[in-house]
C-alpha cells in the first residue's frame, strides 16, 4: 500500500511537470485529488502557517532537508511535494536570468521596464510601485500558465551607487539612501502584492528578495573582486548610508527575502556574519523571511576569502549566522558531515527549513491547484498587457533627464523638421535600450526606427560599430550632418561596458566616440541634440561645453519603450522632467581607488568623499539636475515650523550627549535611541511647498526637498535630500506639497561610532533656489 501511494504521488507529480513548448499546470502540492494529502496537516489551509511548515519539517528525513536547502530543491514525491527553483529574477521585468523563469512556452515575452536607474530618476514612489505591482502580476501569470518553477524573485538590488564605475550601478536606485530606501518600500510592496501604504496580510502575489546585503558595490575592478573583497566600512558610514535602504526594506516594506552578500565587511563575510544576518535583519529590523545566499557566496567563504579551514566550517558558520538557502551546492554537498562532525546542530537545518517552507505557503503553493487560489485568475493576458505597455513608456518618458538645452533646441518641430541625420551605435539597435538582468520585450522598437515615424526623410549612419568604437565611419557622419536640416547622434555605452562581473576603469565615452561626436556637430547646419544611452555617468564635459552641442539628453537603459519615449521627447509630444539619481563625476575621479568605501572625505590626504552627500569635488553634473521644456517657481509656506523645541524630553534631555567630538566648539545633541520610537514619532511636522508652472507647456516633474546643517565639517553632509514629490501641472497652474519630516531621521546626524543623534542649532530646507531656516532647541 506505502509503495502504491509513493508510485501515485510520483506520477501526478510528473503530470504536473511542464513539459518542453506546452502550458502544462505550474508545479503545487496539497492536491486535493490525491486523497493522502488530506491527512497531511501542512496541507490544512486553516491552520496558522508556521504551525503548518513545522509540519512538513517534521515528516523529512535529514537527507531530504538537505536537498531543501540549496536553490534547485528537489522534489518529495512521498509527501506530494514538487522540485522548486528559488532562483527567479524580475529587476525591471521578468527575467530570463536565474533558473526558475522559461520563454519557452506560449508566453514569449513580458514588459521590459526601464533599467531601475532611469526608473529612480522620476524621483516618483507611486510609479515604482506600479512597476513592482505589474511586474509581480506577469510574474503570477507566468507561474500560472506553467513557464515559472519558482516565485521567489531575487530582486530589487538596493546597494548604494556608491562608485560611477561600478558596472551594476544601473540596477540601483542611485547614490541615495533615502531614494533607495523608498524605492524598495514602494517596488516591493507593489510587487508582493500589498497595497501602496502597506498592511500586507499574509499572502504574497510574488516574493521579492531585498539584495545585497551589505555594503556591495564592487564587482571586478583592476585586482579587486566582489568574492573575495573584504569592504572597510565605518560605523558612521554603515548607520546613514549602506544600511538605511535594507532596513527600510524590512521594517516598512516588509520584504519576504533578503540576500547575503559575497563580500567581507571588515574582515566578516556577509554570509557568515550572525550579527549582520541574526541580531541586526532579524532581532532589531524584526525580519520575518527567508535569507538567501548570493550565488555560490557559501563557498566563498573558505574557497575566496580564506575565512574557515574546510567546506563543513563554511557551511556551518552560514547556517548559524542565519542564512536558510544556499544558491550552490555547498550545503547540499557539506551540511550532513557538518552535523555529522558537531560543527551544526539539525536544529538550524530545521530552523531554515521552516522560514523556507513558510514562503512557499504564503505564495499559496501548498493550496491545491493555483487555479481556485487567491491569484488564480491571473494568466496570459496580464503579460504583456497594454496597460503594462503603457506603463513602461510613462516610466521611460517621466525617467528621461534633459541635461542640456541651449537656446531651446528642443523640442524639435514635427512640421518644420524636413530632414533627420541619425548617427551613433545606440540608435538602431533595441537590445541595448534593455540594460542588465533583462528578459524578451514584448516589442522591439529602436530610436531610429522610432524618430523616422516623425521626419521620413531620416538617414542613419552607424558611425561606431559598437560602444568600444575602436574605429569610426566619421567622414559618412559628418556628411550626413552636412546634408540633413538637425542631427541626433545616440551614443553612450552598452553591457559590453558595464554590467555584472565588470566595472569600469574609465569615466569618458569610449574609443573614439567623443572625436566623432565633435566633428558630426562642427559639421552640422544647426547645433545637434546627443542622447546618452549607459547606466553609469560618463564625463561628458566637452559636449556640455561645446555651443555646437545644444541639446544633452540622459535615457539610461529605457526598456522596450524607450525609442518611442525619446521620440516623443525630442519632438515635443512630452516634456521631459527627469532629475539625476547620481553625481557624475569629471574624468579625473578614476584616481581615487574604487576598493575605498570611505563616504566622507579626508580633507587632509585629498580624498574627496562620494556622492552629492559628501563629495567636495567638481562635477559635470550635480544628483538632482534636470531640465524641462517649461520653468518652474516654488515657495516655502508659513505654515513650516521656524523652530522645533526637544528641551520638553526631560528624560533624553538627562541623557544628552555633552559634545560630538573632541573639537573645541563642541556641540550639544540628544540621542536618538534615547529619545525613543513613540516621542519620535511626535515630533513629526510637515513642512508645505507652493508649486507654479510658469512657462508655456504643461509638464511633470520632481520636487525634491534637501536639508542643510548650519555647521560643515565633523563627518556631517554637505546636504541631505529629506523628501521628494513628483507633481504634474499645466501652465499657470499651482500646487501644494506637503512634506511630512522626523526629526530623528531628516534632521539627524550619524556619529564616528555609529550613533545617531539630533544636533542643536540651525538647518536649512533647501528646493532649489529657495531656503527655510529651522532651529532646533535643546
């Protein structure tokens, strides 16, 4: 009878299998037409989850918790159970990276957003979380129609675009951490299926995995590489920078994964670190989820960083540090003679286990079949969609940053334009406009195709053969700028120049790009527009310089709509309102080595700090630079607060810190942890923000809120982006925005040891060029 019910299981197994080209059913346990499973209580929907995981935990043998701990898991036939793949990705769409995603079957394609950089620079939280809710619902369907055997998506990538070299920087949301912090509050509750403000109830749409943690952003430059990189952090710089974004993520957006970095941070590999993984995600953050290691980090371990004396110590510290799933074979090929040799307990197997297992049943995959579950409903026709399609053209046309726009070049006239010269390896080829961790489009459009729907009298010259441009056709460019009535010149990089696994050594456009840029507008009737297609910055000085060049447009990576959204923008259809994510820096900043992950500078060696928060250098263009079509005024309301009293805290007061430093002018400020969540919380005050459209054409845009200490110096930033609001107006119209500010988090400030408190004295709120003083009283 037992080998009847093994046989049976293993064959509605196989019939659940997805097979070759076929939409076979998507692979799920708990069917309710194999009658032993009723008697399995994992399988009872109305007991609490975790009591139902322990369950299952409790029916395997070692040698099949064992095979659950890596990220292809084998199928359990005897219990029902079905191979799952962990490894799923959907950065900005659903990927074709990873092992748990095929294109093989009736579904051929999903919407490709815009690369998460270009996305960020909507500065526009609601916008991303449509993108992670669209996202999350093709990534359901997919799973329903049988084309996804895992939904757990290692995604979004959170780390801090610390480094302009750095080849995944295109992957994050920026240099910021509070724009990272909000993107992965916003990004991840759309896509788990939550509602925009949150108060998720359980049940998880798709699973999204908050990476990497912590302080990655270092992936193969010159000697340095991210498997065996030991990242010197400072207390001061770990509370404010690389931090603030993952414990967003788990507290607000309440992420169902987070991932272990390869890296070391001061001589600890992330994925062996218990206070990193255990005391901090999940004893302070309050993390409920399951951790994962970056792919083959476990063995990294001992194999790279030379941490431990053999695999069986690697695989014992990650699982004691509290990661639950190696994507590897490490754990599945050492834990047994782990436990075997006393160096981990089975109870930490367990312990994983049943955070894993927890998952997969808030995902619903232990319900019967996915077509009677609670996103059932979802199929074919949500991926791919048109309002998914629609969505990914806003995100590229609101992402787009004018950086340059002399003499109001743009936008170019659709009945005026008779003729169009097109020039630049970007410009015809539609693979490029997809960036990293991609998957097929459900359309290919390229730039060239797209601008040639607005002039027919459009010549394309390719001038570079790719982004290296080792040699160029200059003569047939400058022709054809010679001849056509306005030029475009599409330039920029490719993944060939950055991307995983590869960080660049130089900050210019490669190869000889700049000298045919140069010589196309010398050669032009009219001064040209250059559009920018790369995720990193590049130094492009000598076109922000060059009165020939009168038009600078930055597309990032815009995804399959993008050569429509920039068509849209240099002819007018759309005003672009984008503001830069990050700094970009002049050629010069390669000499400061990329292995120092120092943010604040040292006045004393030269080293000049990173990123608008700290960095004392010259830039080609400032974090938070944008153009537009129209011209905006702003104004600060008297309802803002001029003073902000904490000398009513007597119990912090008691507690204050006397000075900062050692420095003579010392300065009084309250502890943060001292003051506490609850008066914290009440010392929220909004300040308002008047808004005008005071040109001609009705745009959408930014506004982005800084705040300015009154003293420089002593670690503290130079300005601190506090809040941003995209607003959208017609000319002549106004608007209000209201920012609502803590104290504790805007107006703080992080010590050398890692504390944060509250300074006395003045600050500024900075929009443009408008300021607010705020004095905060001890």
């Amino acid at each position: 009878m037992k080998l009847h019910f093994c046989f049976l299981a293993a064959l509605l197994l196989l019939l659940r299998l997805p097979r070759g080209g076929d939409s076979a059913p998507p692979p799920f346990s708990c069917d309710s037409a194999d009658p032993e499973t009723k008697s399995f209580r994992f399988c009872q929907k109305s007991l609490p989850i975790a009591q139902r995981a322990r369950d299952l935990v409790s029916r395997l043998t070692l040698d099949e918790k064992i095979s659950q701990l890596v990220d292809s898991s084998a199928a359990i036939p005897r219990l029902g159970i079905p191979a799952y793949q962990w490894w799923s990705e959907a950065l900005h769409g659903v990927s074709g990276y990873g092992r748990g995603v095929s294109y093989g079957g009736a579904i051929s394609g999903a919407t490709s957003f815009p690369q998460v950089i270009l996305a960020a620079s909507t500065f526009d939280s609601r916008l991303w979380y449509r993108i992670g809710q669209a996202i999350g619902r093709e990534a359901r369907g997919m799973y329903n129609e049988g084309q996804v055997q895992g939904m757990t998506f290692w995604t979004p990538n959170i780390n801090i675009f610390r480094d302009p070299r750095w080849g995944r920087g295109q992957e994050t949301p920026g240099e910021d951490p509070t724009v990272a912090a909000k993107y992965a509050v916003a990004h991840v509750r759309g896509f788990q299926g939550d509602k925009y403000e949150g108060g998720q109830n359980g049940h998880l749409l798709a699973s999204a995995c908050c990476k990497h943690f912590t302080a990655y952003d270092l992936d193969n430059w010159k000697n340095a590489n991210r498997m065996d990189f030991d990242a010197k952090v400072t207390q001061q710089d770990l509370a404010d920078t690389y931090q603030p974004p993952f414990k967003s993520c788990v507290q607000e957006a309440k992420a169902s994964g987070i991932m272990c970095a390869y890296n070391s941070v001061n001589g600890v590999p992330n994925c062996a670190d218990r206070n990193l993984l255990t005391k901090t995600a999940r004893g302070q953050w309050g993390f409920h989820g399951y951790i994962v290691s970056d792919c083959d980090a476990v063995a990294t371990i001992y194999e790279k960083h030379k941490y431990v004396r053999n695999p069986e110590d690697a695989v014992a510290l990650a699982l004691n540090a509290g990661m639950d799933v190696n994507c590897g074979t490490y754990l599945k090929k050492y834990t047994k003679s782990a436990i075997q040799q006393k160096k981990v307990l089975e109870s930490q197997v367990n312990r994983a286990l049943n955070n894993l297992f927890e998952i997969r049943m808030r995902l619903g995959l232990f319900e019967g079949t996915p077509s009677r579950s609670l996103y059932g409903s979802i199929g074919r026709a949500d991926v791919c969609s048109q309002a998914h399609q629609d969505l990914a053209l806003e995100a590229a046309r609101n992402g787009i940053v004018l950086l340059k726009n002399d003499a109001k070049l743009l936008p170019l006239s659709k009945s005026k334009t008779r003729s169009l010269a097109v020039v630049g390896h970007n410009a015809n080829n539609p693979y490029v406009l997809r960036g990293d961790y991609d998957g097929p489009p459900c359309k290919n459009v390229d730039v060239v195709t797209a601008l040639k729907g607005y002039v027919h009298n459009t010549l394309f010259v390719q001038g570079c053969s790719n982004a290296d441009c080792a040699t160029a056709s200059t003569s047939s460019a400058v022709a054809a700028a010679k001849e056509m009535d306005y030029v475009v010149l599409v330039m920029g990089l490719d993944q060939d120049q950055e991307k995983e696994d590869h960080d660049r050594v130089e900050l210019g456009l490669p190869g000889l790009q700049q000298s045919l840029i140069t010589a196309v507008a010398a050669a032009a009737k009219k001064p040209v527009v250059l559009v920018l297609i790369c995720g990193g910055p590049v130094d492009v000085g000598f076109a922000k310089n060059d009165p020939k060049i009168g038009s600078i447009l930055w597309a990032g990576y815009p995804g399959e709509a993008g050569g429509a959204a920039l068509s849209q923008i240099i002819f007018g259809e759309h005003n672009p309102g984008g503001k830069l994510p990050m700094t970009w820096y002049p050629k010069d900043f390669i000499n400061v080595p990329m292995t120092d992950m120092r943010m604040r500078p040292d006045l004393k060696s030269g080293y000049p700090g990173r990123t608008y928060r700290f960095y004392r250098g010259p830039k080609v263009f400032e974090f938070g630079h944008g153009l537009s079509y129209t011209t905006y005024s702003y104004v600060f309301k008297q309802s803002t607060p001029n003073t902000i009293k904490l000398n009513h805290l007597t119990g912090a007061f008691r507690a204050m810190d006397e000075s900062l430093s050692s420095n003579a002018s010392s300065v009084r400020a309250l502890s943060v942890s001292k003051i506490g969540a609850g008066n914290c919380e009440r010392l929220k005050f909004s300040t308002r923000v008047g808004v005008e459209n005071t040109g001609s054409m009705a745009g959408r845009h930014a506004v982005l809120l800084f705040a300015r200490h009154e003293r420089m110096g002593e670690g503290r930033p130079v300005k601190q982006l506090v809040g941003f609001e995209s607003v959208s107006l017609d000319p002549t119209q106004r608007d209000e925005i209201e920012f609502v500010l803590n104290p504790c988090e805007h107006l703080a400030t992080a010590k050398i040891d890692g504390s944060v408190v509250i300074e006395e004295g003045y600050r500024y709120l900075v929009v443009e060029d408008k300021e607010f003083l705020i004095n905060i009283v001890l």
